[in-house]
C-alpha cells in the first residue's frame, strides 16, 4: 500500500505481522515507521485516498505478537487521521489466527464497499418521491464510486434493472431502452434482461426485434418460459 499507492486502492489485512521483525516483544516494526513517515510526508497520502481494514485476534502463541503490532498501529491512525472513514480495526477476542479470517473477510469487505451498493433512500427519492432521475442518479453514481475506488465498478444488477422499469411504467421508452441496453452490456447473460428489453421494444412498436431479444434469451440459456410470448408477439 505504501509502496505502489496507486495499485492498492483498498486493503483488508488479517491477522498481519505489522511488528515485524520484533525483539523481546517490544514493537518496532519498519512498517509501522513507514506509514508514520509516510502520513507525515505525504500531503494526499493513502489513508485519505484509500481504505484500509485490518484485524488481529488474542488467543495463540501468533496472535498475541501480531495483536501488539495491530494495537500499535491502531494508535497511529488514531492519533494521525481520528476522524477519517478510510480505515477501521477490528479487535477481536478470544479469536486465533485460524479464525479471525471468518469474522474479519465479512466485516472487511463490508467496510470497503460500503458505499459501493445502492442505498435504498436514493432508490426511494427516484422510485417512489420521483424527486430524481434515474439516469442522473445513476452517472452520479459512478462518478461517485470512480472516485472511491479509483476505478470503475458496475452498479449491482437491481439498481439498472429497477429503474429501466420504472421508465418503461412512467411511458419513457427511450431512457427504458438506454437503460436496459446498458444492463445487458454489464451482465450479458441474464435472460430477464433480454426479457425487459422485449417489453421496451414492444412499447415501441419494434415486434420483430422484440421477438428477436426473447428467442436470444431463450435460446442462450436454454430456458422455455417465453415461448408463449414470443407466439403471442408472432400473432401480432
């Protein structure tokens, strides 16, 4: 993380030896002089651009090293960034160096994409208040996560699905399509997808590409449940 700042975006680290090397139990770890001269240093540094977990457990010989590591570093980041939401450690009693990992990978991954999902309040404000958008709050969306996690991550299958949907309720068969031909583009191999874009179309008026979206569905996943559909769409 300190090193390559720019590839280590976000890291969950379990049970890490942030002591090492340790002499008589007494902690002074190279790494943990790093990070103190690295927040020092660097103005924009990882822990504002980044995330960081970290956990340890007490129990065994190994943990009860790595704790002191942990602890210590705990205070650091406590001392140097006591407000920031980019790192979090855990403490974990009783827990040993072969089970830490089963409470912390959950906990980790929780904190580092907290803010990935789509929150069921916004959802609200769009599908329920119609205070916004959908496509608007979805380019919001993204810009928001690109900046979190320096990348591009696709936005869960539901929140696309959903809001395409609400479009084509509301009669806004154009934004129903361009949302739903953005769906089929970050998850291809969804029948439901192609399903939806068969309704969109059909709202169009476009019958021969819509029968063409449910035989693809059917035909890609080997399913039989449009097929009274695409009859019904045939006889039109």
């Amino acid at each position: 993380m300190i090193t390559y700042p720019e590839t280590f975006k976000s890291v969950i680290s379990i049970s890490g030896a942030l002591n090492y090397p340790n002499k008589d139990n007494v902690v002074k770890s190279k790494i943990i002089s790093k990070i103190n001269d690295y927040i020092a240093n660097t103005p924009d540094s990882m822990f504002s651009r980044q995330k960081y977990y970290f956990s340890t457990g007490d129990d065994g010989f190994q943990e009860s090293g790595f704790k002191l590591g942990a602890l210590k570093l705990d205070s650091v980041l406590k001392a140097n960034k006591p407000n920031s939401k980019t790192w979090r450690f855990d403490f974990f009693k009783r827990l040993n160096r072969m089970s830490t990992p089963l409470t912390s990978l959950p906990s980790g991954l929780t904190f580092i994409f907290n803010d990935w999902h789509f929150s069921d309040s916004l959802a609200m404000d769009v599908l329920v208040c119609h205070k916004n958008d959908p496509l608007k709050v979805l380019k919001l969306k993204t810009q928001a996560i690109i900046k979190s996690f320096g990348t591009d991550i696709a936005l869960p299958y539901n929140s696309y699905y959903q809001f395409a949907d609400y479009y084509l309720t509301n009669g806004k068969t154009i934004e129903a399509k361009e949302l739903t031909r953005q769906l089929l583009n970050l998850y291809p191999d969804d029948d439901d997808a192609y399903s939806l874009m068969a309704e969109v179309l059909t709202k169009k008026g476009d019958i021969k590409n819509a029968i063409i979206c449910l035989e693809k569905a059917q035909s890609k996943f080997s399913i039989d449940k449009y097929s009274e559909k695409i009859r019904i769409l045939k006889n039109q």
